[in-house]
C-alpha cells in the first residue's frame, strides 16, 4: 500500500471509527439517562434527553477534526505522504484523541445530569413541605 493510500485509508477509518464510538456510546447511554430522568418534568430534564446523541456526535466530531497531519517538520503535502511513520503517528493520535474527548464527553454529561437531578430533587423537597 502507497502512502498515500494509507493516509486515506487511514483517514476515513478514523472517521467511521469516530462515527460508530459515538453511535455506541449513544446506545450504551441512553437507557440509563432516561432511567436517571425518568419523572423528570421540565425544562431541564427535556434539555438533557434531547441533548445526549449530538453531544456525544460532536465531540466525536471535533475529535476527528482535532488532529492535523502537519507539524514543523511536514509544512506541505509531498512532505506529509513521504513519511509513513508519521502517518501511522498520526492515526494513533486519532485513535487517541477520539476516544479522549468522548470519554471527556461523556464526563461533562454526566456531571450536567447529576446537578440536573441535585436541582430537580431540591425543587420536588421544596415544593412537598
């Protein structure tokens, strides 16, 4: 395989990767967040249902977008292709940097769900006394 196959090779799969991790983080998480928010009325809890699948996309997304196959020492095309092992550097970083951010993600949506729940269990002992 030519360099240059490899980087679009290489590319694309970071990108069906960056697209199917997301899609099964979706999947493995939706469940549970409508449990978590199950009898939740309001504006809040309607926010973050809908909110989890183009979270999760997005940060997928800006993790592939993330990576740049230029450095100081690849400032053009030709220079990027001829060298295969930063290529492969390269579509580690990708790797990396998706699984990185959907995990920083999916973080940042949990700590959002658990003060959404602080704050919606507060209002509902607010308003029984």
């Amino acid at each position: 395989m030519t360099n240059e196959t490899y980087l679009v090779v290489s590319y694309f799969t970071a990108l069906a990767a960056a697209v199917v991790l997301a899609l099964l983080t979706i999947t493995w998480l939706r469940g549970g967040a409508r449990r978590a928010l199950a009898g939740r009325d309001g504006k809040l809890a309607n926010f973050l249902r809908r909110v989890l699948s183009p979270w999760v996309v997005l940060v997928a997304m800006f993790a592939f977008l993330s990576v740049s196959y230029f450095d100081c020492s690849h400032k053009n095309y030709q220079a990027v292709v001829q060298d295969r092992e930063h290529l492969e550097d390269v579509s580690r970083s990708h790797a990396s940097r998706i699984t990185g951010f959907v995990t920083f993600g999916v973080f940042c949506y949990a700590v959002a769900l658990t003060l959404a729940l602080a704050v919606t269990a507060k209002i509902a002992t607010k308003n029984q006394r």
